[in-house]
C-alpha cells in the first residue's frame, strides 16, 4: 500500500521500529552490497570490508547506525555544498567516490529528503544517482519528514528523483500521525535484506515459499503489530486525506517563515522548504541564551519549540505535522507569532 501511495515501483520492505531502525537497515544492506560488489565477499558472512559513508545534511541516526554496525563514525564524511545543508557538492561528492575506489573502500552515498532542522530536500539527486551507478555505490534516502512530498501536486518537485534510491527510510509518527516505534524501510533488493537480516540456520523460523518472513527483513525476531496502526491511517485517510493534511501543515510553516521574516524580533535563518520553520530570536543567538528562550515560549503552555544549533549558533525549529492543524494559515500565523513576541519581551 506504501509503495503504491508513493508510486515506488520496484521497492518491497518491512515495518520498522522508525527511521533509525531504517537507516539501520539501509546501511547495512548498502555496506553488505558495496562490498560484495568490491571483493566479491559479503560482510554478513565473513566480516570483511572497509566502507565510507558519504552524506548531505544527515540525522544523526546516520552516525548511530554506523557506530552500531562497525562502520565507525569517522568514516561518515559530508561533500554538502555550503549553499544548501543537504545537498551535495557535486564536484566533492565525486571526488571522494574516486578516492574510495582508489584506496578500496565501499562508497554509501546518504541523501535527505526533510533535513531535520530546515526540512530541506538534496538537490541534483540525479546526478547523485549517476555517479553511484558508476562508481558502484549503495544510494540511501532518510526522507523520514519529506516522503510526503511525494504525492503532494504542488510539492512533487522536492522528492524527484526518490525512485532512484537503492533503499528509503522514513517515520510513521510524522504526516502518517501515528505514535511513536512505527516507521518503514523499502528497498529494491529485498535479497541483500534477507542476506543481512535472515535467521540462517534457524529451521524452525524459515518463511517456507511464500515470500520474506518479518523474522528474517527486520532487525527483531520477536516484535509486535506496529503495522497495524499505519494500516488504519492508510485506511482512514487515503491520498487525499494525506494531501489536505500536507497542505495544511506546509501552509501554516509557509505563512508563519514569512511573518518571522518581516518581524523585527526573529530572524528567520532558511526559506521554508516543508514543514519545518528555523529561526532565531534575535540577541539570544548565543546557545546557552537560546536554550533559556527555549524554556520561556515552552513554559507558555501553548506551543512548543526544539532548541538547536545553526552554523554554531543557538536556534529554534518549529515542526508543524499534526492532523489537528487548521486551516485558516495566515490567522493561526499571527497567534504563534504573538505568543513568540510575548514570550521573548518577559
């Protein structure tokens, strides 16, 4: 049903714990590839291979998915243009794909749909997906907040090209609104998963001849029906229950970026792109000043903020996915503005 709402022909996968577990998962089916392409060896079996993971604006769930599988956290490298913090530099991104071939390593190229502080989308993924065809690299998208995209008719263009990726991770408890400990992994090599993930040698848990078994796609044998609430908001509300939610949520972070930006009092620190509005409160740009403003405008009770950082500097990021979100943009703009300015004048 996923794959069908999202037009992914080609991609099969499992139901996750969210999107970590599915960068998890992207990695080691990309580490498990790239090398067995490389030394003709699969890491599952024998261990081998060295990889370097190649990324633009990523979560920093990409860092925990390599520490916990042995990649190492210092071979994540970022070629991101300066311009754009999850886009590559093309020329870099090159550059270090030919340095991986040249000294054997595998190359894992991780792009971001919904950059979590900006929501920005990687630009030029298909030239991204040329030089991973060419020079044998794995292409994993997080796109946990940007897969809506995807059907959107006025925001298709920020998620062209995610039918070229190797495998795709996202989140349940974002625009699908269900609770936390749901999110999906695709891939379009569901044997690599298999590979990595199966319980070999465990008669006892085989899937027998109709297909892949949950036991042996995901990183748990024993797990629940996380399954069953993203079936219900499949059901419930459908492609044009999706869109009207999109719409709602992208129109209010539209409006809101637009007022924070002609506002004396806030500095609004990137064009709004999705859902996420990023911006700072101006004088209290130093971290620990941040994170005490922070505080205030979540001590009001009516709203709530994430303190973070930007190009060292201490910022806020307001994430707007919920279904309740009404439609009037420009008037509920203006009450998230007042309660901005009457929180940072105490």
């Amino acid at each position: 049903m996923l794959c069908e709402l999202f037009d992914l022909e080609g991609f099969d996968g499992t139901i996750t714990t969210g999107a970590t577990a599915g960068n998890i998962l992207g990695i080691a089916c990309a580490r498990e590839e790239v090398i067995h392409k490389l030394l003709g060896k699969r890491p599952s079996l024998t261990g081998e291979g060295r990889v370097r993971v190649l990324c633009a604006g990523a979560h920093s769930s990409i860092s925990k998915a390599c520490s916990i599988l042995g990649v190492g956290r210092e071979n994540i490298i970022s070629p991101s243009g300066s311009e754009h913090a999850a886009s590559f530099s093309i020329t870099c991104l090159e550059k270090e794909l030919k340095r991986n071939k040249r000294e054997n390593f595998g190359s894992i190229v991780v792009a971001t749909f919904g950059e979590v502080n900006t929501g920005g989308f990687t630009r030029d993924i298909e030239q991204v997906s040329v030089l991973c065809h060419r020079y044998n690299a794995w292409l994993h998208i997080d796109a946990a907040f940007g897969i809506m995209a995807r059907i959107h008719p006025t925001l298709h263009f920020l998620s062209k090209g995610l039918e070229l990726a190797d495998s795709i991770s996202f989140d349940g408890h974002k625009f699908f609104n269900v609770p936390y400990d749901c999110g999906v992994f695709l891939t379009k090599d569901m044997e690599t998963l298999s590979s990595v993930c199966g319980n070999q040698g465990a008669a006892y848990l085989s899937s027998g001849s109709d297909g892949y078994s949950p036991l042996n796609i995901s990183l748990e044998n024993s797990r629940r029906f996380r399954a069953l609430p993203l079936y219900a908001s499949l059901l419930s509300l459908g492609k044009e229950g999706y869109i009207d939610l999109v719409s709602r949520c992208c129109n209010l972070a539209m409006a809101l970026g637009t007022r924070i930006k002609e506002s004396s009092e806030f500095k609004l620190l990137q064009e709004v792109e999705l859902n996420i509005v990023l911006f700072q409160v101006v004088g209290f740009e130093e971290e620990t000043k941040n994170e005490r403003m922070k505080d205030k405008i979540n001590g009001t009770g009516k709203m709530y903020v994430s303190g973070t950082k930007w190009l060292g500097e201490g910022a806020l990021r307001i994430a707007i996915c919920n279904y309740l979100t009404p439609s009037n943009a420009d008037e509920e703009a203006e009450y998230i503005l007042d309660i901005l300015r009457n929180a940072s004048s105490r």
